[in-house]
C-alpha cells in the first residue's frame, strides 16, 4: 500500500476523532448564491414586458385546456403551436394545481430558470477546468458582462440587464439545460479516453447514460428550438474534441444518444419541431437581431485571445470548435435570410467568454502575457457594466449617473378586470398588443408569428386591424371588421381616435390609454 493513500487514512481517522471536517463553501456557490438571489429580487422588481406576454398567455391557455389548448393570443386552433412545449405545459400543470394566473407562474418561474442556469454554468466549467475553483466565477462574470456597449434585449440574452426582463422565458431555461448537457457529453467523451476524468457514479457510465444525455437534448429542442440547435452544435463539438477512441461500441452509444434525442423530439403530441425549419414566419421577427450587431457583442471579443490558446494546445479544441461551428450558423441565418438563427448568437458567445475565465483562473505567478490578457479583462467588464449593465442591480431610485434601466411596462390588470373569456380586443399600443393577452384575453390580431396560425392569414387580420383604427375609416367598414373578427373591446392610446359607435369604460391614469366597448352597452365609466 503506498504511502500517500496511508497518509489519506490517517488524516480521515484523525478528522472523524475530532466529529469530522467543517464544510467550506466553494468560491462558486458562495458568488453564485449571491448572484441568484441578487438577481432574482431584480427579476421581480422590474415590471415584465415584450415577450413576457406571450408566455403568460400560454401558460393562461393550458391552465384553461391542458391537453387542447387553444392559440396563445387568439380565439382559434392552437395545434402545431411550438410555444406548447413540455416547459409550458409543466407551467401549465402548476398553475391548475395552483390557481395562479400567467403572471404569477412567470415571476416564479424566473429565480428557478436562474437556478438551473447557473448550476448547469458550474458543471460545465468544472468540465472544462476541474482544478481551477474560481473558474466558474469567472466565467459568470464573462457571461454577464462581454457583451457590448450597446444594449441586447431579446429571449436568451445572457447580459445582466436583459435578464431583468427573460428570466422566465423558456430561452433562460434552455440555455442552462444545454450547459448541463453539454458537462454531460464532456463526461461521456471521457469514457473514451478524453482528456476528462470521470468523477460521477457508475451507473451513469452504461447505454442508459448515453440515452439519458439524449433525452435531455431532445428536450432542450423541445423547449427552445433555436437554443436545441446550438446545444447540438456543441455537442458535436465537445464529441468532437474529446472523443479519442472510436470503436465500434462508441460509435453505436453515440448513435444511440442522437437516436434518443430525436425520438424524443419526434413523440411531443404538440407540435412538429422539424416543421419549423420550413415556417419563415420567425425570420421577420428575428432580423433585428442583425442589425447593429457589433455593438452589442464587441466586448467578447476579450476572449479571443484565450481562445486563440487554446487552438494552439489543440485544434480540436471543443470551445475552439464550438465557436467555430455556432458562428457558421449565424452567419449562414444572416446571408441566407434566415435571421431565426440569430437566437443562437448568445450561445456563440459561450466559448470566448468562458476560454476567458478558465485562462484567468490559472493559479499564479502568471506570465506577462496572461497578466495583459486579465487587464484587459477587467478593462472590458468594467466598460460593460457601466454602459449597459449596470442598471440591472441599480434601482432608478439609487442611480447617481443615470444608468441604462430596463423597460418600465404598464399593467393591464385594470383593462382585463373588464374583458370575459373569448372577448377578442383590438389594440393600437405596442405594449397593450404584447402584454394584453398575458391575462388571458384574446386579440383580433395576434402581435407574433405561430405556425398554428397561417401566417398569411395573421397578416390579413393585422391589415383588418390597421384599416379599422385608420382616421378615415367609415363605421360600416368598422363593423364589418368587428364582426368578423368578434371583436368586443377596444384598447386605444390617446393619440387614437376613438370610433363613434364606442363607448368608454376605463382609462389608465398611468398611460392614458382607453378601454371601450364597440357593441353600444355600457358600464361605469371609471379610472385606473
């Protein structure tokens, strides 16, 4: 027996005589903590805005109908509708169980989607850098801050100020999906001879690890189609960079892993998540995504050096080949005109940002070059933080600069009070259009794309809309919309007109806005 395993036996013996070793948190769970509970308090204290509606309205139409639920934002079909996806109907269970409204599912969804987040974050780079303890905090810093000096607000943004508002977003759950998954892929690769030791429990080592691990990319792509594509992209990267022995037995555990992911895609009742490669009703709504692009993502470009490291040490590199990979398939969504493939922008920032911090974790004395690259680091969280970030943990009410703050959206529980189920509303302003539906209301034009509406047909209701609320738009014209339509109720900005044949209800104290009646009855009239 050598001596070192004798030594390890006397220092337990010696721990147990004295009641055992005290626990000592790790850098990460001690940051980490702070960070979720931070930024948990943050997520409730904004008001939720822009897509945050729409989520709500899903959640609204499966507490309604769990297993037929209607369309998000519509009184029409919903099947084939991809916002129906086993992170949503789970949503939806909760909230039959519960009796909470969308609203409420979604504040608390937000602190759990965090939570997975940053546990899936620390199992990666433990992945990646298993003796390097500050690592993962590093790298969620990198996450958070490199990013750009101009602000990047859209579902699976990873910036502290954008995760004021998409928390709750499935996107947010997603991603941390897909950091474990990829940990888990690491782990597996290691079986084969990789540069990773397996440190986990044995029975995770057989086929039904390797089918487990295909589960979960199956449900990531279920869960966020956009973020399932760039999840798999790195997996094959991971697979591809650690990966050393090809047998034939290897081969057929990763066949089984993708066999698994794809029949798990396949069997989801809900909707066809490979028929949303031919619906291009998301490439309008994603094309601002590409506009402005560098200055929303040039502070990451920190990282590349790291990077650029580590492609010498190895080509085969996984974070090397991830970068490489989820930067093709952004560039081909920007020069083919499918800007749907722009959500995976966030992912692809994954692999500088965390080469970064897994080179900045390397224990000291650091070389020249290692100590500019930190310096440089620092220069650019510090850039971050200040132009764009920071008004994600500075209340307006303590800001002593005037930093950038996240959206401060109104609330429609005052108009909703008065609208019944299966009342269509048409609405004129761009929160009321986003953030009405939230409540379980229905509109006469639903403000996004769903492939359970022809999109077609969803721009022929908006024109009905746009020629409704148009100032020389006559009152048969009016009517025949609203009885097309079934429209019962207006939702207007002051700057609208108000039709003849409406009569008011409420008004918003706080933004002005208008609710009205078409059909002639009345109800007191008062204010919000």
């Amino acid at each position: 027996m050598s001596a070192d395993v004798l030594l390890r036996r006397t220092v337990r013996g010696a721990t147990a005589l004295r009641g055992g070793a005290s626990w000592r948190p790790t850098p990460y769970q001690v940051f980490g903590g702070l960070f979720w509970l931070v930024m948990s308090l943050a997520y409730w204290r904004v008001p939720q805005c822009c897509d945050a509606g729409q989520h709500a309205a899903v959640v609204e139409r499966l507490k309604a109908s769990l297993l037929h639920p209607r369309h998000p934002t519509a009184d029409l079909p919903g099947a084939g509708s991809p916002y129906y996806s086993p992170y949503a109907v789970a949503q939806g269970a909760f909230a039959r169980l519960t009796d909470l409204g969308g609203w409420a599912v979604l504040r608390l969804a937000g602190p759990l989607n965090l939570l997975v987040l940053l546990t899936g974050l620390a199992r990666f780079v433990r992945v990646l850098a298993p003796r390097r303890p500050w690592a993962p905090v590093l790298a969620l810093f990198s996450m958070t801050l490199l990013w750009g000096t101009e602000s990047a607000w859209w579902s699976g943004s990873l910036g502290l100020l954008p995760m004021t508002g998409n928390l709750g977003d499935p996107s947010m759950s997603a991603i941390g999906l897909a950091f474990w998954a990829w940990a888990l892929t690491g782990i597996r690769a290691a079986e084969g001879g990789g540069p990773v030791r397996y440190v986990g429990p044995s029975g995770l080592r057989g086929f039904s690890g390797y089918a487990g691990v295909g589960a979960l990319y199956g449900l990531i792509l279920l869960v966020h189609p956009v973020t399932g594509l760039a999840a798999a992209l790195g997996a094959v990267a991971v697979v591809a960079g650690w990966q050393r022995r090809w047998r034939p037995a290897v081969v057929g555990r990763w066949a089984l892993t993708g066999g698994t992911a794809l029949l798990v895609a396949c069997c989801w009742p809900y909707f066809d998540v490979f028929a949303l490669a031919r619906y291009p009703g998301f490439d309008a709504t994603h094309e601002r995504l590409y506009e402005g692009m560098p200055g929303h993502l040039w502070l990451a470009l920190a990282g590349l050096p790291a990077l650029w490291l580590r492609a010498r040490g190895s080509v085969r590199d996984p974070l090397v080949l991830m970068f490489a990979l989820e930067c093709a398939a952004v560039a081909y969504g920007g020069f083919g005109g499918h800007y749907a493939y722009g959500g995976i922008l966030g992912a692809a920032l994954v692999p500088p940002q965390f080469a970064l911090a897994v080179e900045l974790a390397a224990p000291r004395p650091w070389s020249a070059g290692r100590r500019l690259l930190g310096a440089v680091a620092a220069a650019a969280a510090c850039t971050g933080f200040l132009a764009v970030q920071a008004g994600a943990v500075v209340p307006r009410s303590l800001d002593p600069v005037g930093f950038e703050q996240p959206p401060r959206a109104p609330t429609y529980a005052w108009a909703a009070r008065y609208i019944g189920p299966g009342e269509a509303v048409i609405a004129d302003g761009y929160d009321a259009v986003h953030l009405i539906a939230g409540h379980g209301v229905d509109l006469a034009a639903p403000a996004l794309p769903d492939p359970a509406l022809d999109e077609r047909e969803r721009q022929r209701r908006l024109a009905a809309v746009r020629a409704y609320l148009a100032p020389s738009s006559t009152r048969a014209e009016r009517t025949a919309v609203a009885r097309r339509y079934h429209v019962r109720w207006l939702l207007l900005t002051p700057r609208q007109r108000m039709p003849e044949e409406a009569v008011v209800v409420a008004w918003s104290r706080e933004t002005g806005e208008v609710l009205a009646r078409v059909d002639g009855s009345a109800r007191t009239t008062r204010s919000t």
